[in-house]
C-alpha cells in the first residue's frame, strides 16, 4: 500500500503514525511527502518526499499528476486547508478516476466548511448550534451584534488556523470599527468582506475528531479533548474528554457534509452544556495528537477503510483525563530538489534531538 500526505510540514508524528499502522497490520507500503517547502520537517520521516509548486502555482496540478502516476498511490491525504479547497473543485476528481482514495469533502460543502460566514449560515439551517456571526461588511449587522454582546471576536472570512484572530469586549469594539474599520472603509473596503464579526460565548472550549470510511459513511468515531493551551493557532495542550455530549453534533455534521475519514471540529460548550461549533477543518486537526497518544489510532482505520478490511477492535477509544503536552524537536534530513533523486528516508543520516 502506497499512502501520499501532502503539505505535511511539521507533522512528523502523522508520517511515523502512518508507518506503524502499515507495519503493525503486516501491511508492505511506504508512506511519501508531498510538500512546497524543502525544509518541511516531515519530510524526514517518510519512505520518500518530493518537492512540488505551491497550489497556487499554474505548475501544481500537472506536477501532481505527474507524481500520482510515477508513484500510484492508494490513499492521498492533504494536511492544508487551501490545498484541500483546490483538490475539492476538480483534482480529487482526477485522482479518483486513476482509483485513489482521496478523503475530502465534495466542493459544495467545501465551500461551506472553508467560509467562516457560509460556517454559519449551514449550522444555522440544520439547526446545530453556533456563535451568530455576521461580514463586518454589513455595517449594520455588525453594530446589532457589538450591542447585543459583551465580548466579540473579528478573524478571517476564508482564515485558517486562526488567522487575523481579534478578541474584543463591546466598548473595544466599537473602538475599532470607529478606528480601523473607517480606514478600511476609506482604503480597502473589500477588506471588510474578507472579515466577520463573531459573538464569544465563552464557556469551555474542545477540539473534536469525527471520523467515518474513507469514501463516506455512518460516524464511526468520535474522539475529543478539552483544549488547555494554544500556539499560533494549534492547540498545544489538551486533555481527553469522553464525546457522548457530541454524538448528535458528529450526527448532524455527517449528514450536512458527507465526511469522509476525519474532520476536525472546534466547539465550545457554554454553561448551559450546549455545544456550539465554531470551526471545521475537513483534515487531520493539530489535536488529533492528544487522543492518539492516549489510544486513539485513526491512521489505522483509515488503512483499513481504504483497504476494505476490517479494524482492529479498539481505534477509536482512548483513556480519558489524560493529558497531552506538545513539545520542540529538531530532525535533520537531505532536501529533495528538482536536481536530485530524493533520498529514502530509511538511508539517510538523520539527526533527531528533543529538546
């Protein structure tokens, strides 16, 4: 079996968690990387690793095919959210045809994940609960909203990890739209259009795995942890939680999506015990991690959803109040470039420190 994770960059331990999963269901395969970035750490750990242009670049799609029929993989995962919008509209398809297994979402809910303002629009109509959320663009929703609320968050409209992440109590809200807001206006109203205005709700914040095959079907996991700490937009802190409060969320996402294999859910719980999503990510979550090292094994049902064979028993349970903490590392390996034939991961020298 041959697995593809593109966009890897730092995640070494997905590359590693692949590798075993193969080797601990007695599964030949390799595990490639796929990356922009020469430097992407992950790259170390695989079986091999290419570069490849941006997915912005006109050259991406060729280049990709080219790799996907030299290198025929069985399952190809991207680990970037543009990325993945780019695979949805039409390479996935292309992949798919050449009998790859590629889990993403189809482009219509793509684009509902992938718009913070659609997000909202989409929970709203199957009634899962969420934080009203309106484009600063629309001036007067966002002046009802700052005064129908104590505390506010500003981020990006089509954002990831994070990005443009502003938080605000009412009066500092309105001092940035009487402020930044009016130059926006006066300099790049387009600007605004790219931002929304969300209510902050508080409460207690968990970051959530649901999990089904590969090429869709009924939730067949659902792993979660209470988010202690974050790092630029990732959690680095979490400790395991049990999900059954989150059944009927994982329920309703499923059957307003299509999920296929795993997405990644941001939700806050307010103090009434109601979960309200505030994200999706459609890929691997940076908290997937603190659920794999209590038990958790994804990478294994995804070998075995790709495969059509049956699990191992245990997957997709973890033991509970378990607390995970990321920490530095450094992993040196010799770059792949358009000059040279990469180096498997498994002949190189590699220097490996934690620090």
């Amino acid at each position: 079996m041959r697995i593809i994770i593109s966009s890897a960059g730092r995640r070494v331990y997905l590359v590693q968690w692949f590798k075993e999963a193969l080797q601990q269901a007695d599964i030949p395969g390799e595990v490639y990387v796929l990356d922009n970035d020469p430097g992407a750490a992950a790259a170390a750990a695989a079986d091999r690793h290419f570069h490849i242009p941006a997915f912005t670049d006109a050259a991406y799609q060729g280049r990709l095919l080219e790799l996907i029929d030299e290198l025929q993989p069985d399952l190809f995962i991207s680990l970037n959210d543009h990325e993945i919008t780019v695979l949805s509209q039409s390479i996935g398809d292309e992949l798919r045809s050449r009998g790859i297994v590629v889990p993403i979402l189809d482009a219509s809910a793509q684009i509902v994940v992938a718009d913070k303002l659609a997000t909202y629009r989409a929970l709203r109509s199957v009634g899962v609960p969420t934080p009203k959320t309106v484009p600063l663009s629309d001036a007067v929703g966002a002046l009802e909203l700052i005064e129908s609320s104590s505390d506010l968050i500003i981020k990006d409209r089509l954002g990831s990890g994070s990005s443009g992440l502003l938080r605000f109590g009412q009066e500092q809200a309105h001092q940035w739209l009487n402020t930044r807001g009016v130059e926006l206006i006066e300099q790049d109203p387009a600007r605004l259009d790219g931002l929304v205005l969300q209510q902050d709700l508080g409460g207690i914040e968990y970051g959530l795995d649901i999990v089904t095959p590969v090429r869709g079907g009924s939730v067949e996991g659902i792993l979660g942890r209470r988010k202690m700490r974050m790092r630029h937009g990732e959690t680095s802190a979490a400790i395991t939680v049990p999900t059954d409060q989150f059944r009927g969320v994982a329920k309703a996402l499923n059957a307003a999506l299509g999920i296929r294999g795993t997405i990644d859910v941001d939700v806050i719980v307010t103090e009434d015990g109601t979960p309200h999503v505030i994200d999706i990510n459609p890929r691997f979550g940076g908290g997937y991690p603190f659920c794999h090292i209590a038990g958790a094994d994804i990478p294994h049902f995804m070998v075995a959803s790709t495969l059509g064979i049956e699990p191992r028993t245990g997957w997709n349970t973890y033991q509970h109040d378990f607390l995970g903490a990321k920490h530095e590392g450094i992993i040196g390996f010799e770059p792949a470039n358009t000059t040279k034939t990469p180096v498997p991961a498994r002949q190189q020298p590699l220097l490996w420190h934690t620090i």
